[in-house]
C-alpha cells in the first residue's frame, strides 16, 4: 500500500493530479467537519442523460484517488435541484399539454406525465437515482426541494439577505442592462398559485429576514426561510457550496465563465470554493451538445442495451477536457479498449497500474478479463453466422477457444448478446456489398485456394502471413487496399477485423465458402 501510495502522489492520471489538490486544502489542518465532500449537481428538469452519468463517475473516481493518498474519510452527495421552476416542457415526455399548464411550478410540484411518482421531479429523480445505483456508485442524494422546505438552508438564506447588496452586485456586473432591471438572487415561491416567481424585489429587512415584492398588483412580504423563497441559479451554486462546506464539484465547459460569480458568492456567504475541475461537453452524432430537454445523444440505457456497464465508464476516463461525440458508433471501441487495458494490468507496474484507466473504474480491485474473443470479432462473425442467436456464435468461440463457455466467461456471454444485438440494430441496416475488381477477384481466388489446401493448425498470426503474402503478391499498394476489398466484398463493410484471427474463429473451411459465395455474386446480390 505505501508503494502505491508513493507512486498515487506522482502520478499523471488525472484522478490523482485533482485528488492532490483537494488534498492540498488540508495540508495544515483537517477539515473541521471531520470528511472531505465530493459534490455533484443535477438538474432535474429533463430525463437524467449520460453526461449526467458521467458527472458521478468521473467525480467518483476523484474521490478513489483521493482515498489512495489520503486517511481523512469522504463523502459524496448527489444533489438535485429540483425545486428549479419548470420554464419549458422536455420535448422526450408524454402529455405535452398538461405538462405545458404547469410551467413555472418548482420541478416537484410539477405532476408526473408518466403516472408513477408523486411529481415530474420525483420521477426525474428516481430514474437519476436508479442509473446511479446499477453501477453501484457509494452516494448520498439530496434533494433541494427538501433541504429549502426543512430549513437546512435558512441560517445560508439569513446570510444572503444579510448580504445581499454585495451578491446583487456581482450578478449585476455579469448581466445585460435591460436584465439588471428586473434581476434579484432571490425567487419567491408564489403564495396563489405556487409558481417560482421571476420578479424584481422592492425591498429586503435583513434584520427580519423577509423580501418584499409585487405580484398581481399587490406587494407581498414573504420569509427567506421555510422554503417560501429560493436562490436563482447562479447564486444558488455559491450558496450551496458554503451551506454544505463542499471541496470538489466539476461541471461542464458551459458553466466555466461562471465560476467566478460561483466563487463570489461563496465568500461573501462566509464559505471557502471548492476546487472546481471544468470538463469538455458531450456531443450527439450531429455535433450538438446534449440536452436532457431535447433527450438527444445517446442515454445510459441505450448504451446498457449493448455494452456492459465498464464500458460506458472506461469511455467516461478518457480525455476529460476533451469534447466527446457520443453516439452508437463508439461502443465496440470502448468495450475492447476497456478489456485490453483489463488484460494488459497484471504484468503492470504500480505506476503504470494507477495511470491505466481500470484502476479508476474498479476502485483498484480490477478483475480479469475473460473475452477472447473482441467485441468486434463478435460483430463480424454475427455477420456470417446468419439467424442462430447466440448459441450460433457459441459454436464459432469453442472452436477457437475450446475451454471457453457462457459459465466459465460470463462478460464473454454477455457480449455475444450485446453484439448480435448491436448488429441488428446499426450493423446490418448498413451493410453495402460490393463486386470484386479483376485483381481482388484474382487474389480471393488464389486465398480460397491456399485454405483449401491448408493443413496447418488455424492459427491467427500464421493464416494473417498468408493473407498478408498474398495482397502482397498480387501488387495491393498500399497493402490496406487488399484488406479493404476483403471487408467490403465479403463482409460489406469498410473495416473488419485482423483477418487472420477472423479466419481462425469463423473456420478455414467456412471462410473459404464465404469466399466462393461472394465471388458467385450471391452475398447481398453483388454481381458475379
């Protein structure tokens, strides 16, 4: 453990290079509330998409970083700010119009459109709630509806009125002229209709702790506390941060020219910032970022319903501060990426152990990967297998791996399904054969012919020389186009696997069949 430690306070990883400096807020005394608090912010005012997943990964593994070097113990809190007014209706739920009666309504007094929990809010939580705990994430949530309503942010709010000069005139400096006219941190909570209130304030009693404002015509006086009154967003976050005393949160790109005003507020309301880490936005297939409102992109479902859950969070590890498209097409990459990195930690050092991201996903207990086969070989040989499920690729993996079996490679198992899955939903939609040229016809005959008379063991790297002798005998340059020929006329796909590995898993006899069907112009009506 002190070797790994040692090695945890050098490493490069950025986990560790954010835990050290969380790390580094304690070095002369530890924090009075006896923990570190890892935050996390979710605004639930659409279905939780996956960025909102990977908010809670990527902070969770900051926090197993943190863990490493550090005895002072931790805490993370998921916090929803459900109390949030509603100012417009997701576009990806059920009764629009009825939805569309309670905008402005606080998130939890919005009713549920899907029938199932007591408010739109609730529901947007449960399911926030359910993602977190399948992949098994150590959390505490916390609602903002419940924290305003049972005063565990009055002695914060007192404060804010107390100075709410000072905060009006950070936020005053970061808005338009014409927003300045109306704008105040404080939202009342409408005492007719219940409705978060966007309205100038006309006057705040510190002393009372009450705001006094108009609506309808008639000047109101409502309570800071009891959750009669919130904060609008941006004071909100400050707020938040020196109530609950947090030390980390990270947020979106979006967010970072407001980490000042965050800040800001934080100290006036007597807290100290936490450290902040801004990430890179996640894109759909078109380039846009992700909305929960529009619910585009891909959600953690989707990815679930073809790849295993590590997967998703070894995606998550890679290169934070760049923007991520996030779409169908990048799950076979995550999914094998994830099992080499698996496969490459036991012959590892303990540097090279905390730099590779399965460390960070597993917390350091890193299991042993059992796919033999890549989740892309499965892939190609779904389509060659035809219609025989799952079992039909379980005759294919024996041959190559003849200990191998559902029970004895359970992720293998699972991942057939995900693949003869992931292939007839995006796969075979997309499958475009193509007729040979005279010289890729010549060189499939002269491969067909060199299988035929194979009498060697169906071993990958052997059969891959052979295949490699001949593109080159017949003058493929660069080599990649004879590759190329073989994916697109006898798979009807641009990129395939390493072809000698394919030949050894499918078998030499039904590859060579392959051959002569394609070459007969009978895959997908390519001509002879």
């Amino acid at each position: 453990m002190t070797t790994l430690r040692d090695a945890a306070m050098t490493s490069k990883a950025w986990p560790f290079e954010e835990a050290r400096r969380v790390l580094k807020r304690y070095e002369k005394k530890a924090p009075d509330k006896g923990h570190v608090l890892f935050e996390t912010g979710y605004g639930p005012s659409g279905l939780p998409h996956i960025g909102t997943f990977g908010e809670v990964a990527r902070t969770t593994m900051i926090r197993r970083a943190f863990e490493l070097i550090s005895d002072i113990p931790t805490r993370l809190i998921c916090f929803s700010d459900d109390m949030d007014g509603m100012r417009k209706v997701p576009e990806n739920v059920p009764q629009q119009d009825m939805m569309q009666a309670h905008l402005q309504l606080p998130l939890t007094a919005v009713p549920d459109p899907f029938g199932t929990h007591d408010s739109f809010g609730d529901h947007n939580n449960a399911m926030l709630r359910r993602f977190l705990d399948t992949f098994g994430f150590d959390y505490e949530f916390v609602s903002a509806t419940e924290y305003y309503a049972s005063g565990r942010f009055d002695e914060t709010l007192l404060r804010a009125a107390e100075k709410y000069d000072q905060i009006m005139e950070v936020m005053l400096a970061s808005l338009r002229e014409e927003r300045q006219q109306t704008y105040s941190c404080f939202l009342p909570i409408s005492p007719k209709t219940g409705r978060v209130l966007y309205v100038p304030i006309t006057h705040v009693d510190a002393k009372a702790g009450t705001i006094t404002f108009v609506e309808d015509g008639q000047e109101t006086t409502l309570p800071v506390t009891g959750g009669q009154v919130k904060l609008q967003w941006k004071p909100d976050f400050g707020a938040r941060w020196a109530a609950l005393d947090v030390d980390f949160e990270m947020y979106g790109k979006d967010h970072s020219t407001n980490t000042p005003i965050y800040d800001g507020i934080c100290k006036i309301l007597g807290g100290r910032p936490p450290e902040h880490f801004t990430y890179e936005l996640f894109l759909d297939q078109h380039g846009q970022k992700i909305s929960k409102s529009k619910g585009n992109g891909l959600s953690i479902d989707e990815w679930l319903t073809y790849a295993a859950t590590e997967s998703l969070s070894y995606f998550m590890y890679q290169k934070p501060k760049s923007a991520k498209r996030m779409y169908f097409d990048v799950i076979p990459k995550a999914v094998d990426e994830y099992h080499q990195q698996l496969r490459a930690w036991p012959d590892q050092t303990p540097d090279q152990q905390l730099s590779n991201p399965v460390w960070h996903i597993h917390g350091g207990k890193v299991p042993a990967s059992d796919m033999v086969v890549s989740f892309q070989m499965l892939l190609n040989l779904a389509a060659v297998a035809g219609q025989t499920g799952k079992e039909g690729l379980w005759g294919f993996i024996r041959r190559y791996a003849p200990d191998a079996s559902p029970q004895t490679h359970p992720d293998l198992d699972a991942a057939a399904g995900f693949a003869l899955r992931y292939f007839t939903d995006f796969v075979a939609p997309t499958r475009t054969f193509r007729a040979p040229t005279d010289v890729e016809r010549r060189a499939m005959e002269d491969l067909a012919a060199r299988l035929s008379a194979w009498d060697q063991p169906a071993d990958p790297e052997a059969l891959q020389s052979m295949v490699f002798a001949i593109g080159k005998e017949h003058g493929f340059e660069p080599l990649r186009d004879w590759f190329a020929a073989l994916y697109q006329v006898l798979l009807g796909a641009d990129q395939g696997p390493r072809f000698g590995g394919f030949i050894a898993l499918y078998g030499i006899d039904e590859t060579r069949a392959l051959i002569e069907t394609a070459l007969s112009g009978q895959l997908a009506g390519t001509p002879a």
